[in-house]
C-alpha cells in the first residue's frame, strides 16, 4: 500500500445531494502532473486549504476543519464547497493509508483557471514529519511584528485574516527570519502589541489555573486544534479562555504552547531568548488527548 494518496476532485455545489460524490474523485500517481499551467489562481495563492491530522487510521476533527474550510470560502469569495463531497473524499485517502502511524491529508479548493467556469480541487494524504523531540523537549520562539495593528480585520477585511489560504509566503519568511535570530518558530504580534497566532499554530499560554489563547475576532485564523483542546479542558473544570492577550502577558506566562493539527502541542522553553517554565506533565496530557482519535 502506498504511504501516499493523491485525489483530483471536480467540485460540487453544495446544495448537490442526489449525486454519488465517489464518482468526482480522480486518484493519481503522486509523482504524476495533475495541476496545468494556466492555474494562475494557485499560483497566486488564490485559494483555501486545511491540513487534517490522521493518527492510526483515524481522521482528527475532520467536522470542525471543513465547517472552517467552508467559512474560509466565503471570506475569499469562493464557491461554498460539498462538505460531504469532502467528508467522503477524506474517508477514502484515509482508507488508503496505512493503519498505524500519524498522517496527514491536506484538502485544496482554489479559484481555477482564470475565466473558468469551476474552481479546482484536490486532497493528498502523506506521512506526518515526526514531531515526538518537539513535543517531548519544546522549541525556541521568537515574537515578530506583523506589521498592522489589532483593528486591521475590521477596517481592512480583504486582508484575509480568518481565513486559511494558500498565501503562505509571508508564513514562511516568518519562520526563516525566527531561524535567522537563533529560534525555531515564531509567534506574530499586532504592532500595537497583541499576541496574534504562530506562522502555522495557535498560541495557547498558562497564567496560575487559567489557560488562555487570543480571541479568535477575525484577526487571526480560528484554531481547530486549540478549540478541541480548550472543550476537553473545560469538560474536565478547567479554566480555558479565548481573549486578547498583551505581549507582555505572554512573556511572564506560567507556560506557552503552539498548537496545531499535526505537530499537536508543542512547549515553548525560550521565548525572545528568555526561558519559559517549561510543565512537562500538562504537555504530555495536552498531547495524550490530542492523540486520541477526535471528531
């Protein structure tokens, strides 16, 4: 069996729901040329997309990921996609992957060939990096400007902020730059001094019994992951709040984790060069239950 699957979609409306969606689904050899030139539109970043994590066969959150895939359309002014379209094009990449391990399957809806009639689509399902050192041991983080100030979704919506596109490029400069001051990844703050999201994470921090992350107002990228976690916190009498967060909050925190769909919970042990308490115990059963299978 193949360690990775790929899937071309021909996507429906979303009020279609008297067509077998299985007859849409077009599997290609990974290492075969799928995409055409003419796609401008990926080029561009003119898209949307989520990464869903696949631990032992088992697709993680895979509702909550596709509502947000969905509210990412409209932020984009993309076609609503078929969200059962997805759910069973997800099943089958993950019915084609192996049943142990982590994996992940990235699902692509972008705007297609430009003054074409359809957006183009796709889904590919691929081995997980190993991140056990990361989640184990913790990363160094750096905080970097994001270059606007806290109102900016509001006054500026053709920003994108809540949406998760393929316009990644600032995301990884980000990452490269924190890898140039000596750090692993980076935290974004508003340049009026808000704590926003990591590069690819939500930030999730702990001050005495209250665990919080910033409040998810349109000016950062609702965090699927960071949801999922704060609901089992709260079932289990926790205190876990969404709000806005001051940079200076954030470096006297009792402990701070990026979190996300793959890498899971990861502690942060230095920030802006600084060390932050590093809880060992808590990291572990932030990641026991984000390991265990979730929808």
């Amino acid at each position: 069996m193949s360690h990775t699957v790929t899937l071309l979609i021909e996507p429906l409306p979303a009020d279609v729901d008297d067509i077998d969606p299985d007859s849409t689904f077009h599997a290609v050899a990974p290492s075969a040329p799928a995409l055409r030139v003419a796609e401008l539109s990926t080029q561009r970043g003119d898209g949307i997309f989520e990464t869903i994590a696949v631990v032992d066969g088992h697709a993680q959150e895979v509702g909550p990921h596709l509502e947000r895939l969905r509210a990412s359309a409209r932020i984009t002014d993309l076609p609503e996609p078929n969200l059962e379209q997805w759910r069973r094009a997800i099943h089958r990449a993950v019915g084609e992957l192996p049943a142990q391990g982590e994996y992940s399957v990235k699902i692509v809806l972008s705007r297609g060939i430009e003054g074409g009639p359809t957006p183009t689509a796709w889904l590919m399902g691929f081995p997980s990096a190993d991140h056990r050192a990361a989640r184990e041991h913790g990363i160094r983080a750096v905080t970097l400007d994001r270059g606007y100030d806290h109102g900016a979704a509001e006054r500026a919506p053709w920003l994108l902020l809540g949406a998760k596109t393929l316009s990644y490029a600032v995301n990884m400069a980000a990452l490269r730059e924190a890898k140039r001051r000596g750090a692993d990844d980076a935290i974004f703050v508003s340049s009026d001094g808000y704590v926003l999201e990591g590069p690819t994470s939500s930030v999730v921090m702990r001050i005495g019994d209250e665990v919080a992350t910033p409040a998810a107002t349109g000016q950062i990228l609702p965090g699927t992951t960071q949801r999922s976690l704060f609901s089992h916190l709260v079932d289990a009498g926790s205190t876990a709040t969404e709000r806005d967060i001051r940079a200076e909050e954030l470096a006297r925190a009792d402990a701070v984790w990026l979190v996300s769909s793959v890498r899971l919970a990861v502690p942060v042990v230095e920030l802006d060069g600084r060390p932050v308490p590093f809880d060992a115990a808590e990291t572990a059963a932030f990641n026991a239950y984000l390991l265990s299978p979730r929808d």
